[in-house]
C-alpha cells in the first residue's frame, strides 16, 4: 500500500524511521518544493529500501545513476561496464557492485566510497529540506543497476546523516527543551554503536537529570546536547522527560504568600468557644428562665 505526505507535517528522518521499523520494501520518491533545495540538489530524489534497510539512492530512477558516477571517477568507461554487463550472466539477478567486484574491477573500498557518496552525503543534505512531498510504493523487484550490494538500517542511516549535518534550521522547532531530561525506551545497551558524545549523553538518560545540566557537567554547549538528544530520540532509543520543578526548599529566597491565602485552612476548621463566651450564654439563659 502506498503511503504519501509532507515532509513538514513528517520530516525524513521520521519517515526513515518508520520505514525501517516496519521493514518496509519499496521505493521512497521526494519531490521538493521548486528553488528550495540546497546548492546543486536535484529537486526529486529516490531512495529504495528492502526490509527497511537502505539499499540504493539516487537523483534518477533509470538505474544509470551508480554507472555515471564509476565512469565519472574514471574507475570504469562507458564502453567496459556494457561489455561486462553482456558478457557476464551475474548482472541478470544481482548487485552490480558485486558484480563488478567479483569480476575485480571494483575494489571492497570503491564500493564503500560509493555507496556513501550515493546514499549518506545526499540524505544527509536532503535532511536540511522540509519542502516537499513524498510517496513510498512497495515493489516487486530491486534496482539491481544502482545497487552496489552494500546496504544500511534506515535508523543507522539517519544516525549517520544527522552526525554530518551543517545547517540544523529545519529541526530547530523539533530540538529537545533544555529544561527536559530524557527517558530510555529500551531495556538494555543500544545495539548500534554510539560515539563518544552520545554515549556520555546516553549515560544520563533515566537520571532526572534536565539537557541543561547534562551540558555543564560534560563540559558540552546546551545547543550541542540537544542535537545529541534529539539523534537519540528519532532513532527511537529515548524519549523526551519534561521534568517536574521541584518546591523552592526552606531556606530559599521567594516571594511570600499573602496572608489571606494562608488563612484559608483555617477557615475550614472548627472555631474554638472561649469561656467568656459560654459563661455570658448561661447568664443568658437563666434570665430567659426567671
């Protein structure tokens, strides 16, 4: 079933996220707002995903984007990768980055540079847009042509793009309030590898401890703790903790309550007779009697 929105109501780390969560398979095509990329962006973008994992991005959707950039860092010609691609029955049902490299042209290092030029530099620059729409369709095949045959979890996916990202306008409104502290939504060590940043940040997570103070104490801006904290959270590991202000302790300096508000127990409460009272009452009584 298809699934399509807008990526300012359900930014692309959320959507990534989602995607990954459900094991999704598919292709996620973006559109964004004409003029509103960033530098020399395309203003549409694919990314396919198999069981949420990302396995191929590009600006193009006729498979010739992974052959433009071999031949454009002179790794391949034109002219070899159609002679390989014909003669070799490998290129019918399997990545052809793993093709390439079991026919020795491409190095296990070639096909990490691409795949992170292809997948992690342009998500990563795509996650600075939140003006666009996008529509995810299930597929039956994969884009073997783009493939190189790497592929990473849509989650260590946004990790890794939020960690590059320059410009964080677009998540400005979404960053964590300083004064909130963070809750753990696991019940154990987070299984993908956290850098030494967030695995300090990690260790004060279920503390009561607000950003703010976790900021001071690691000797890290507020600003740089909220982006850590927010990375933490989209991934799905935490989850905001709006802490609760505790009473101002006796010794501390505030303004006093006036006095009518604290008379109001005392109002509720029974009133003593005074003796005066009741001795005026028997005299009363017995006068009424005589």
């Amino acid at each position: 079933m298809s699934t399509s929105g807008n990526l300012a109501d359900f930014s692309l780390p959320e959507l990534l996220q989602f995607l990954d969560r459900g094991k999704k398979t598919g292709l996620l095509y973006i559109e964004f707002e004409h003029g509103r990329t960033i530098k020399s962006n395309p203003e549409s973008y694919y990314i396919w995903l198999y069981k949420g994992r990302v396995i191929a991005a590009s600006e193009r959707s006729d498979q010739q984007g992974l052959m433009r950039m071999i031949t454009k860092r002179g790794w391949l010609n034109n002219s070899e990768l159609s002679e390989v691609t014909k003669t070799s029955p490998c290129f019918i049902d399997a990545p052809m980055g793993l093709c390439l490299k079991s026919q020795g042209l491409l190095q296990p290092e070639q096909l990490q540079l691409l795949f992170n030029s292809q997948v992690l530099r342009p998500i990563s620059a795509l996650f600075q847009v939140s003006d666009g729409v996008f529509k995810f369709d299930p597929i039956p095949f994969l884009p073997l042509g783009e493939m190189t045959g790497l592929s990473m979890p849509g989650i260590e996916v946004i990790l890794n793009c939020l960690r590059s990202l320059k410009d964080w306008k677009a998540f400005e409104d979404k960053l964590p309030d300083p004064k909130s502290g963070l809750s753990s939504l696991i019940h154990k060590q987070p299984q993908m590898l956290l850098n030494a940043q967030e695995s300090q940040v990690w260790k004060f997570v279920d503390s009561q401890v607000c950003l703010e103070e976790i900021a001071n104490q690691l000797n890290m801006s507020v600003k740089t703790v909220q982006k850590i904290a927010f990375r933490l959270i989209v991934i799905g590991l935490t989850k905001e903790n709006f802490m609760v202000v505790s009473s101002p302790s006796s010794d501390s300096k505030f303004t006093p309550v006036p006095n009518f508000i604290q008379a109001v127990p005392d109002m509720v409460q029974k009133p003593a007779i005074s003796q005066s009272f009741l001795k005026n009452l028997v005299g009363f009584l017995r006068l009424k009697a005589s």
